[in-house]
C-alpha cells in the first residue's frame, strides 16, 4: 500500500472527532451494493482521474470500521477519502442525494458515492488539491492477534501521532518525534504540511499561546518543562474535544452546519490586534511555514539565540 501523508488532507482535529462519531454510529455493519464515481464538474485540469482503480469491486464488501477519513471491508478494502468541510453526506433512504458541488474549481469535480444495503448512500465530493479518494487492498496486512486500534490496522491512514489515539500519542514518543525534527519550528512540527499530529494550525496556534510558546520555537530549543507542558495541554484538549466539553464550528454528515461551544479562541487573521484572553496584549502576526501564525507578544517570548538561529 502507498504511504499516505494525511498530515496534508482535511479534515483535521478537532473537526475529525465530531465527524468520526457519526460515520461509526452509521455506517459500521452496512453491505455495500453498490459504488459510482462521477463526474459533475469541468474545469482546467484533472486532480482526480475519471476512474478510481478498485472502487467498483466494493460491492457485497460489509463495513467493519469507518472513520473520518476511511472505510475498512470485511474483504480486505481500505477506503481513503478526504474533503473539505461539508463535502462528506450521508443520506438516509428515500432521500435526495444532494451532494454539493464546486463552482469555481480549476480542477474537475467529482462525487463518489457509497450505497448501503438498507437503502442510504454515503457521498464524498472531490475537487482539488486538498482532496483525494483511493482504495487499497489490505487484507493480508490485518494482525487479528493484536487489540489496538493501530496495532491490528498498522495500515490506517494517520499522520506519525494521532492526537486523538490514548495508545499512539504518549508523551514518549511526543518527545521522540520532537527530538527527531531538531531543527524544525513547533508550529511546522504539531500542525502544518508535514501533518505530525494533523491538527487545525489556529488551533495548534492556540495549544501553543496556553504553553506560553512562541510558534517560531525550534524543537531543539524546547525545555522539558514546555514539552511536558504543551505534550499536558494537547491531551486536555482532545478530551475536552472528545467529551463535548467543547465542541467546534463545523458541517455535520447530514449537511448541517453545527454552532460552536465552549470553544477554544481559533488563532486566526480575525485575532490580530485583539487582546490576549491571557494578558490583554494584542495578538500578533509572525511568518511561519509559509504563512502567518498568530501568538501573543507577551506570552510567548522566544529565545532568539536558540530559536531563530539558522531560520
């Protein structure tokens, strides 16, 4: 099977989370009967291929494990698929399947469509650099005789920790994979491109103002006391996340687009100028992995000779 960098591909956390609970309430237990991939849109180019190798061999497969971003068969198919927010439905039997659509793309759209054996349809809409659809055939790499999630399935797509994972995200390996990137900034190793634990940059943004670390901090510069703290923060958040303590802005698999609560400050081009929810001071803007981030001056004071040395 290829290696997936899911670090690049939507959705991200803390979106995932609440996405992930409706696939497996739904769709874990299904039949597929059926598959199609079509094309809705033309635009300049194709990012997808007209065809997708193994998607119309699905039919009879049942799902045993679905996710945000995957559907796993009894046969042995691993379903891939990312998208942008609201671009993943669900519809019960009998309804309209209305799918959405791109307008302005560059790119061709596509929609891949999932029918289930109790008359639903499960539907993705693909366009664009940050989407991608693919079936992989894993059957002889499944190892019944191990319980976690990523020790029986080494195969499901993950970025190198997954946050959301109590097994895959322990503060030794968070140390691990930190000490490997020395040279790295924070930010570029939590939750840019590289995608090391696939979290939403402003959120990421935020975990960082609470551990009073500065987004441009060089992994090596990072004391034991900030990594045990921002290693602290991450997993409080993802409870939180988990438990619906707090709960994100974002578009259900029914279409709905779900209010925030109690949510976290998205450290955005929307904060720049406000006051710290910390200390007052304005929030400012600091260029980073190729864009800006967002992080408090009098918080996040960073170490310029360990930090920006070689930047």
């Amino acid at each position: 099977m290829d290696d997936l960098n899911i670090g690049t591909y939507p959705p991200m956390f803390p979106r995932n989370i609440f996405i992930e609970k409706q696939i497996q309430s739904i769709m874990e237990g299904k039949r597929i009967i059926n598959t199609s991939w079509e094309k809705y849109y033309t635009g300049e180019y194709s990012w997808h291929g007209d065809s997708v190798p193994g998607f119309d061999e699905l039919q009879g497969h049942t799902i045993v494990l679905a996710g945000a971003s995957y559907v796993l068969t009894d046969k042995g198919a691993l379903v891939f698929y990312s998208y942008t927010d609201g671009g993943l439905r669900y519809f019960h039997k009998g309804e309209a399947i209305d799918l959405p659509k791109t307008k302005k793309a560059t790119s061709h759209g596509y929609h891949a469509k999932i029918y289930l054996d109790d008359g639903s349809c499960f539907g993705v809409n693909q366009y664009g650099w940050g989407t991608l659809f693919r079936v992989f055939k894993v059957e002889n790499q499944i190892d019944n005789e191990r319980t976690g999630k990523y020790s029986r399935y080494p195969f499901l797509p993950k970025s190198p920790l997954d946050v959301t994972d109590e097994e895959d995200f322990t503060y030794d390996r968070f140390r691990g994979l930190l000490s490997d990137n020395p040279a790295a900034n924070i930010i570029e190793s939590c939750a840019t491109a590289k995608g090391a634990f696939r979290i939403d940059i402003p959120v990421m943004n935020y975990i960082l103002l609470l551990s009073k670390v500065h987004p441009r901090t060089k992994t090596r510069a990072l004391t034991d006391d900030e990594i045990k703290t921002l290693f602290d923060n991450i997993v409080k958040l993802v409870e939180e996340y988990k438990t619906e303590v707090r709960v994100c802005v974002y578009t259900d698999i029914y279409g709905k687009n779900v209010p925030p609560h109690n949510d976290v400050l998205w450290m955005t081009s929307a904060v720049l100028g406000a006051p710290c929810p910390i200390c007052g001071t304005p929030i400012d803007a600091t260029p980073a992995a190729g864009t800006k981030m967002y992080f408090c001056p009098s918080c996040q004071v960073i170490n310029s000779k360990r930090s920006l040395r070689n930047d």
